[in-house]
C-alpha cells in the first residue's frame, strides 16, 4: 500500500478502532417545553460513543433538539425522534376521528 505524502500516521498498535455506536431506542426525556443550551445527556452518549440515537417515544421537542444538534448548536449525537408513542399514557386513539 503507497501511503500519500503528507498523510497523518497514527499509531493505533494494540488499539481498537469502530465506528460510532447507534442506539435505536434511548429515552432523553428533555423537559417540554425548556430549551436548554445543551443537554448532559446528549454529551454522556458522545463520551460513551454513541454517534446516532432514536428515541421512539419523544416529545415533539426532539425534533427541535435534533435540528440544534444537526446545525452545530449543540453537542450530541445524531437524533432521530419520532413525536408522542400510540398507547397507554401517552396519544391515545379510541376511534377513526382520533386517529
């Protein structure tokens, strides 16, 4: 293999090397409604090496936080929220018209 010239070496002997983690069902649980300049928890992901995150049952704020955070305004991992979960304690659908 012909290494570039000018290429940064890294000596990674008796390292490991992944990709960043994706976790597919994290619950942030940011309080409605308070937007905050940046959240712990986002940050605690990063430290643990988690790049991209789900939270299956957020509130619709994710969506705000996943914009902070795609546009640099917070530190954090990927977000991927998906607004109130169907079901007990949370949107509940009785009939065709509530849905």
């Amino acid at each position: 293999m012909i290494i570039p010239s000018g290429a940064k070496i890294l000596d990674l002997q008796g390292k490991t090397v992944m990709p960043g983690m994706i976790d597919l069902h994290n619950h942030f649980k940011n309080p409605q409604g308070v937007w905050t300049q940046q959240s712990y928890k986002y940050l605690a992901d990063l430290a643990y090496g988690v790049t991209t995150a789900r939270d299956p049952a957020s509130t619709y704020d994710a969506f705000g936080y996943a914009e902070m955070l795609g546009t640099g305004q917070m530190l954090g991992p990927r977000l991927f929220g998906v607004g109130y979960a169907i079901g007990e304690n949370f949107l509940i659908i009785n009939s065709s018209d509530d849905a």
